[in-house]
C-alpha cells in the first residue's frame, strides 16, 4: 500500500482553508481486516461547500505533494465524497449523510483525533 502518511496535514489544511467542521483522524493502521490505514472525516455545510472542500483536498495535496488519489467519487450529488490515497481515504459529508452513515462507529474500536473547529 501506497504511503501518504505525509499528506495528512496538507488534507487537513485543505479541509479547514474551506471551512470544512467537525474533522475527526481515525486510525486503522491496527485492523488487519481494514483497507485503509487512516479515514479523514469532515463535513460541510452545502452540496457546494461539500464540492468545495473536495476540490480543494485534491488541489492543496497534489500542489504541496504532487501526490494524486487513486480514485475520488460522489461529485454527482456531493452529498458525500469520497477520495482515495489508498493508505488514507477522506470523506467529505452533509451533516445529514454523516450522521446516517456514521463510519466513526463502524470502527468505535480505532483511536479518533479529533481537529478543533476553526471560527
């Protein structure tokens, strides 16, 4: 699996720089059955701030890193998006989606960060 341990501020830079709420680092590194080592999980406020924070994850980690995501999906709606740094997977919901979803506790076992809210 690919590496981006590295990536993880930039994304987290990215989140805030459009105002993204809520951000919680959840660590999977522990779970053999996991694909992923690292979710990022954030949320925003619109379908367009959801896009938009999106957009800039993508943006500020290939600029600051040239790292590029595997894949990305969930443009079509930006109720919830997803995109794919294979060791690191970040999801940008709707409030509404993220709770309903609530991937935090599907792995209540995994240690949580959680990022203070910016003003």
């Amino acid at each position: 699996m690919q590496n981006n341990s590295d990536i993880t501020p930039q994304i987290i830079d990215a989140i805030t720089d459009k105002k993204g709420k809520k951000i919680a680092i959840v660590d999977l590194s522990g779970f053999e059955s996991a694909s992923t080592d690292k979710l990022i999980i954030c949320q925003g406020g619109s379908t367009s701030q959801v896009s938009a924070i999106a957009d800039s994850v993508r943006e500020k980690v290939r600029e600051k890193t040239g790292a590029k995501p595997y894949n990305y999906d969930g443009y079509k709606n930006c109720q919830w998006i997803v995109i794919d740094y294979g060791d690191i997977m970040v999801h940008v919901f709707l409030p509404e989606y993220r709770e309903f979803y609530s991937l935090e506790s599907l792995w209540n076992d995994a240690p949580v960060e959680l990022i203070q809210d910016e003003c």
